[in-house]
C-alpha cells in the first residue's frame, strides 16, 4: 500500500463525508468486474449509524485499519456489501459503496446477478457486492492491488447529498451523496441538495 493512501486522486486520510463525495465518478473493479460509482454513504466513529460506533470487534476490524483497504461486510445475513476505509488507522470510518453505473465485464455481472437489465445490475449496495463477487476474502485487502483496481474520474460529476438509506440512527445527517441524474442511482435522491 503506498504510504500515502492516495488512490484514484483521493487521500484516503480525508474525512468519510469527503472520500464518498470525491469518490463520485470513480471507476471501481473487481477482477476486472465493476463501473463508474454513482452513489456513496460515509460512516464515522463517532456516528451512531455506523458500525465503527461502539469501538472495534471482529466483523469491523478492517474499518479500523489503513486508509485505502477493503471493509467487507453481511448485511442481514444475505449480502456482501463493500465499504473503502478511509482516516487514520485505528480511527474507524469508511465509505459504503451504495451503486454503480456497469461499464465493465457486463457478462459476469449478468450471469451473478441473473438479471439483463443493465440499471438493476449496482443499484444498491447488495447488488454490488454481488455483481462484482464480493465476499468475505477481499476483507482488508488494499484497494490498490489486485483484484481491486479504482481509476480517476474524468470529469468533476454534478454531486446530490441527502440522508442515508436504511439505518435507524443518526437518520438526517447527510452522508448520501449520488451523480445528479444518474439512472443507476439506487433511489431518487428526494429533495436532494446539489452541491
């Protein structure tokens, strides 16, 4: 891992609130498997909807480690869902990788999803870690080696916040934020805020 934590042009050492926003536009891969992120959720320790919140255990380890790795998780006890850790090591906060606009290995997202409809392919989180094949292995495993690849935006993307999805705490802090206008958003963004 490059001591920096510097991937994709984004300084992992930043706040989860900034990684997720500058990580709008970014090209994520999995083996070559993924697209453009279109939608992120930033979690922090001190935020009582994130799982950081009451300290380390051993399912959030990896949120605590290097900025710049892997935090891999199940949701319900059904979906792999796949976060970027982000501050200082120790510091526990990340970002929740919510969608995808598919743009590489189409086939293999089909055929693990069983679904051709190109919009429900990364439209939230759990479509995610399934189209890309996320699981328990790439756990702590750092974002700039095999099999993860991220690769800069070109252009700044026209960037919408609003509360997060799904958590019962800590329901209107707005850590949500999505590509304005993107079809493969997971949800419409209602009274969104453009940045």
């Amino acid at each position: 891992m490059r001591s920096s934590a510097r991937l994709a042009n984004i300084d992992f050492h930043a706040s989860s609130a900034e990684v997720a926003r500058l990580l709008i536009g970014v090209t994520l891969l999995v083996d070559g498997v993924g697209g453009r992120i279109v939608e992120t959720e930033a979690y922090d320790r001190e935020d009582p909807a994130s799982h950081s919140f009451s300290g380390p255990t051993a399912r959030n380890a990896s949120m605590f480690g290097t900025p710049g790795r892997a935090y891999v998780y199940r949701s319900y006890g059904i979906h792999w869902c796949l976060n970027l850790v982000c501050r200082e090591s120790g510091h526990g906060a990340g970002v929740l990788i919510r969608a995808l606009e598919p743009t590489h290995g189409l086939d293999r997202m089909r055929a693990r999803r069983r679904v051709d409809d190109l919009k429900l392919l990364c439209s939230g989180p759990g479509r995610v870690g399934q189209a890309l094949g996320i699981d328990a292995s790439l756990d702590g495993l750092a974002l700039d080696r095999a099999p993860f690849a991220l690769e800069p935006r070109r252009d700044e993307p026209p960037i919408v916040t609003g509360p997060r999805i799904g958590i019962s705490k800590a329901r209107d802090v707005p850590w949500r934020f999505g590509w304005a206008g993107s079809r493969f958003l997971s949800r419409p963004f209602p009274a969104a805020r453009r940045e």
